[in-house]
C-alpha cells in the first residue's frame, strides 16, 4: 500500500511540475497577467459576418479588432470592431458581469454630462474658463493617491491563475439593412472573448446581435501588431428601454 501512495505522489507531483513550465505560447502559468498585452490589432475572423458581406467588401476590407487603452478607472479596455460590410462598434472589454454594468454606466453619464455641456457652451464659456484653472491642480493631487499600475492590478488579478476572459459590450452602427427589420441602424449588444494565454496572441470568443439574428456566433482572432496604448473617445449612449 505504501508502495502505491508513493507511485501515485510521485507522479501527481510530476504532472504539476509540467504544468507550472507554462501552458503553450500563451506564457507561464504563475506569471502575472499583464493587462497591456491586449494592446494592439487583432484580425477577426466571423463566418457569418462574412456570409453576409459581399463579395466585393470582403476582398477589399480586412475584419479587425483595435485594442486601443483602458479606461480612465482602469477597469475595462476601449477597443473598436470592424466586420466589413455588416458592423462597426465601439467595443469595451470587462473581467466580470459588474464591472462591465458600472462601466456601462459611467460612460453613459459622461455623454449625457457632455450633451448639456454642449448646449450650454456658448453661455457658460467664460465661467468655465476660470473653473479649469482652480480644478486642474486638484485632480492631479487626486490622480496622485492611488498609482493606477495597482489599480490595474487589483482589477484583473483574478486573470493571472486561467486564460483571461473579457466579457463584452458592443454599441455601433450595422452597414447593411437588419434582415429581421428589427429597430435602428444603431445598436447595442453584447459577447466575449477569452485569450490564449497571458501573451493575448489570439482569442477566440462570440458575439451576439439582435438584429442579425446572432446569438453567440463565433468570433476569433490573432494579433498582427502590438501597440502602445492609443488614445480613443468613447460616446456611449444610453439604451433605449
């Protein structure tokens, strides 16, 4: 009986040890996930995007997913999707359900306070001009407090033990007419994707519209360049409903 627990230890404790060596071309297993890796440009591959698309649009356009930055907060990723001849959307990329709900919601908030600020604008131009002087130095103390390479930390820690996943939430414009005749051009709809490996070389994931008649499809794609992070304006609009 000894003999046997000893087999059985001694190949158990084998097995881990391959496994912390790493898993694939996506990285060691044991080391920290660095959100930064996703920056970049991944083509796309959608089989019934491209069922869709023309022939034409799908010789002449490549699908593409930029990865531009993380949000100011530091919890969700701004990128934008491009499926030629059928959809082009601001995307945002969260490691959970509530995250992505409050990031929702505070871009939401931000284009609604920008709208007012518009409106306003001839009449308020002076008086905002003294307030910027005042508030500047105050935000950058805040700014200060709290390094946001923690704050990064801390948010998707939990992604450093598994192949990180992202869920997703999509607002954009679909280029052709909903063949269901389902609501506007402009639409919000959700997916995910789940990476390789720490290294974010490729991902593969879904996306669903309704409009389309999409529930899950399937999406997948590789990265053709890495980038640093690139600025990008989100103007999320509230949903309907």
């Amino acid at each position: 009986m000894a003999d046997w627990e000893d087999a059985t230890l001694s190949s158990r404790h084998m097995h881990n040890r391959v496994g912390k060596q790493g898993r694939g071309k996506g990285g060691k297993s044991g080391g920290a996930f660095n959100v930064q890796k996703t920056f970049g440009t991944f083509e796309v591959k959608c089989p019934a995007a491209t069922k869709l698309a023309s022939s034409d649009t799908e010789n002449t356009q490549t699908a593409k997913l930029e990865v531009y930055t993380l949000n100011d907060d530091g919890n969700a990723l701004l990128a934008e999707l491009f499926l030629p001849g059928v959809l082009h959307a601001t995307v945002l990329l969260a490691g959970s359900r509530k995250t992505m709900s409050s990031v929702v919601r505070g871009f939401e908030a931000e284009t609604a306070a920008q709208d007012e600020v518009e409106v306003d604008a001839s009449a308020n131009a002076s008086r905002s001009e003294l307030d910027d002087s005042g508030e500047s130095e105050g935000e950058h103390e805040s700014q200060a407090d709290d390094d946001p390479a923690d704050r990064r930390a801390r948010e998707f820690e939990k992604n450093s033990f598994r192949s990180p996943k992202f869920w997703m939430r999509w607002q954009g414009e679909l280029l052709q007419s909903s063949p269901n005749g389902h609501g506007s051009n402009s639409i919000t709809d959700s997916g995910y994707v789940v990476f390789s490996g720490n290294n974010c070389d490729k991902f593969q994931g879904t996306i669903s519209c309704e409009q389309l008649d999409w529930k899950n499809v399937k999406i997948d794609g590789w990265k053709t360049a890495s980038r640093s992070a690139r600025d990008f304006a989100v103007a999320w609009q509230k949903e309907s409903g």
